[in-house]
C-alpha cells in the first residue's frame, strides 16, 4: 500500500473520531437576557384605601337656658325659659316631657305652672307642658319655648331661716325629657329681685280752716320703702276715713321718691264737708286731739328695675292720727 492511501485513511479516521465526539458533548443552554429594572414611582398607582366605616348616630341632643322674666305685679312673675334641642340623625325624633319640678329659694313654691309654647305661637298658646310632644327634625336644632308662672311669697321659710327678710328669689327649674330609648334631666337656675310694696302711714292730721261748711284738712303722710333700691310714688289716688265716716278724696302725681330702705314724708290738702254731720264730731276730734283713720286707694309704683318697671299697689292702712288746731 501506498504511502498516500495510508495518509487518506488515516485523516478519515481521525476525522470521523472527532464527529463522534462532537455528537455526544450537549448543546450549550440559550442565553436569556436579564428583566430590565423599573423604579417604584413609574409603577401602576395602588388602589385607594377602603372608606372608614360611618361613624354611630347619636341621640338628639338639649339644652336648657333661662330667657328673661315678666312681672305683671310684686307677687307674680313669668320667667321664660328656652329648650335648644339639635337631632345629628337623618330621621326626625319626636321628644315627650314626662315631669317637671321648680324650687323657689330651696322650697317647693305653693302655686307654679309650666307651659309649653308652640313654635310661632303667642305665650297665651301655651299648653301644659307635662304630656307636651316637641317634634326635632333630622339634621336640624329646634328651638322651644317653656313659660313657668309663680306667685311668689312674702316670706321664705327654710331650715335655716324663717323670715321674711330677704332680696332676692333664686328659682331653679328641673325638666325630664323622653326621647327614643333615652332619658334627660335638664337643670336652669334664674335669679332676680324682690320688689316689696311701700307702706303708708298718716303721722298727723292739722286743721287748717273749719267750719260748718268746709274743712280744710293738711295730711302729714309718711311713706316707707322696705326695698334695698329707690322707688318712685309716681301717682295715686286715696280716700280719707276719720271716726268711721268718710271725710275726702283725691289724687296726686310725681309725688315724691323714696330712698333704699327709707322713708320719704309728702304733704296732702283735703278739703270735709261736714254738712251731712253732727258738728259736735268736728268739736269732738278737735277736744281729743286724735282721731282713728282709714287711709285707702291705689298707687302707681315706679322701681327704675327692667323686668318690673312700675306696678300698681292697693293700699288701706288704719290707725290713730294726732289732730293738731
């Protein structure tokens, strides 16, 4: 054989050895490229947090408040009172007075009367108020209207004082409300002042001129004023009563004003006639030099206080004047 056939066959062989080879050694794996990175801000935005759940409806809530006072005289006054009633709920919600109570300077007054007024009604509207139905509507204040009535007594009896010396009435007013599934108490206090009637009193009784026609009369007359404020004797009018019979009458205005706790004293000129008497009486009420009166009529009281500032007083006071000649 020849050299060259040994070199072809020899190059084959080694040729086919290196196909084998490679066959049996495995592929090489693909390369996958890396995710490319995405910052956080350029990301989908999140979804928005869940609403907080709504927050409980509660009752209807009051308040109640002293307004303002009305005396028609010293011994009776009206005090008004205002009920602030707000309702956070959708629905209405009607509201029942169930009771009420008044102290007037600690004690339980002996004639009070509570009142409701009706929205836009006149105070001469009002019903009773224990029983009274006050409709809130939802989302809404209402306000109401309680009007208490009181005679006041001349004097306070409590366990620490029984007198009539004092200045000032302090009424506390209690209302229970019935609302829904609730109960509630409601409390206002109101303060205002004692206004005491001035007493009159004839100190003297002089003659000025008499006959048996006409007697003039001058009538020394002393007021007192109890009050720790001045008051004014604006008007009044009176009738004179010596011995039981009536002697004379009259009227008189701006009269005269009376200090804080003081008395003031005013002159009156009367004009008797004894024509339709003995004259022997006139003779009898001067030889005595007293005579037993009757002093009457009504006053016109002015205090310079807002919530009373004048008042009309009856007045009748008895008792024995001296007669100066």
């Amino acid at each position: 054989m020849s050299k060259f056939c040994q070199k072809f066959i020899i190059l084959s062989g080694l040729l086919l050895l290196g196909l084998c080879v490679a066959c049996k050694t495995p592929a090489p794996a693909p390369v996958v490229p890396e995710p490319e990175y995405v910052p956080a801000s350029a990301s989908a935005p999140l979804p928005p947090p869940p609403p907080p759940p709504p927050a409980p409806v509660g009752d209807p809530k009051f308040a109640l408040a002293f307004d303002r006072i009305e005396a028609k005289s010293v011994g009776r006054v009206s005090l008004f009172y205002t009920l602030e009633a707000e309702n956070p709920g959708a629905a209405a919600v009607p509201a029942e007075v169930t009771g009420w109570e008044v102290r007037l300077n600690g004690i339980q007054p002996a004639a009070a009367v509570l009142t409701a007024i009706p929205q836009g009604a006149s105070v001469t509207d009002g019903r009773p108020a224990r029983g009274a139905r006050l409709e809130i509507p939802g989302e809404a204040a209402r306000t109401f209207i309680f009007k208490l009535d009181l005679d006041l007594p001349a004097a306070i009896n409590t366990p620490r004082a029984n007198s009539n010396n004092f200045d000032e009435y302090s009424a506390n007013l209690q209302v229970s409300l019935s609302s829904g599934n609730s109960e509630t108490e409601l409390r206002a206090a109101a303060a205002f002042p004692r206004i005491q009637e001035p007493e009159f009193t004839i100190t003297s009784i002089a003659i000025m001129q008499g006959d048996l026609i006409n007697t003039q009369f001058r009538v020394d007359l002393r007021v007192d004023n109890p009050n720790p404020f001045p008051v004014d004797l604006a008007a009044f009018g009176y009738e004179l009563y010596g011995t039981g019979r009536f002697w004379a009458e009259g009227k008189e205005r701006n009269v005269l004003e009376i200090p804080a706790r003081d008395s003031a004293e005013t002159r009156l000129f009367l004009v008797t006639n004894f024509i339709g008497m003995q004259r022997g009486l006139l003779d009898q009420v001067i030889a005595q030099g007293q005579v037993p009166y009757r002093f009457a009529g009504e006053a016109l009281i002015s205090t310079g206080i807002p919530l009373l500032p004048e008042f009309r007083m009856d007045f009748s006071r008895s008792g024995v004047s001296a007669v100066i000649k």
